[in-house]
C-alpha cells in the first residue's frame, strides 16, 4: 500500500479535471490527494511531510464549490473568505 502520491490527475483552479489538451472536461472534479495536491500542483516538486492535508482540504471545498455550481447551485468559489 502506497503511503502518499506525489502525482494525480491534472487540473485547473476551479479543480475541473483537464483532458490531454488541458481542456477542462465538463462535469468532472477532483481534489485531494487524487488530484496531485500532495504534491506536483500546489505543493510543486519539493513538497515536504506535513503540507497534504492544507491543500486536500481546500481543494475540495474549491471543487465543491464548482461543482455545485456546475449543477445550478452558488456562485462557485473564487477564493474569498465567507466570514464578516
Ligand atoms: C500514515 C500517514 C500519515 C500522514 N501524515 C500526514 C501529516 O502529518 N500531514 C499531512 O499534511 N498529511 C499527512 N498524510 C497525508 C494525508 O493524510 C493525505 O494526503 C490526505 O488525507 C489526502 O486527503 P484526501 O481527501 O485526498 O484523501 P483521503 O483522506 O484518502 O480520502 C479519500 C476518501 O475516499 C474514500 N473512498 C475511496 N474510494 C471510494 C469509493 N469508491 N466510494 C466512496 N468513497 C471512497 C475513502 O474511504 C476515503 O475516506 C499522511 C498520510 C498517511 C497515510
């Protein structure tokens, strides 16, 4: 069993899973480990023990955030703090 994955499937800043062409493919997200935030995206090549938790955090709440909105509902998430 792999402990971590340093790859994943590419995306762009709104988590939409690219294509070949890095075209986003319409009605796919993805976050997390699985979309490479452990490193090679967010993290770049150094990433460091302890930095994979942050990011798989906020991507998902970044891919939920479209995806939603994807499907009718929100505004997406451009990245600004909800709060007073
Ligand atoms: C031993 C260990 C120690 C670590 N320590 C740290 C640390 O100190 N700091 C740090 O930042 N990172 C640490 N990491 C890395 C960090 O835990 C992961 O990078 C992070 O949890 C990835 O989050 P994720 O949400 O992408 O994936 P996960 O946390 O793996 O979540 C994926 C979820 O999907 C579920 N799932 C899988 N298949 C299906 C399916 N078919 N249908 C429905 N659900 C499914 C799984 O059950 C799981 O709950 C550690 C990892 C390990 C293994």
């Amino acid at each position: 069993m792999a402990r971590k994955n340093f790859g994943g499937i590419k995306t762009d800043i709104k988590c939409r899973i690219l294509d070949k062409h890095f075209e986003p493919i319409q009605g796919i997200f993805a976050a997390g480990e699985a979309a490479g935030m452990a490193g090679g995206h967010i993290n770049g090549a150094a990433a460091l023990e302890g930095t994979m938790l942050g990011p798989s955090i906020f991507s998902g709440r970044v891919a939920g955030g479209w995806a939603a909105s994807e499907a009718g509902y929100g505004d997406g998430f451009i990245g600004t703090p909800n709060r007073p």
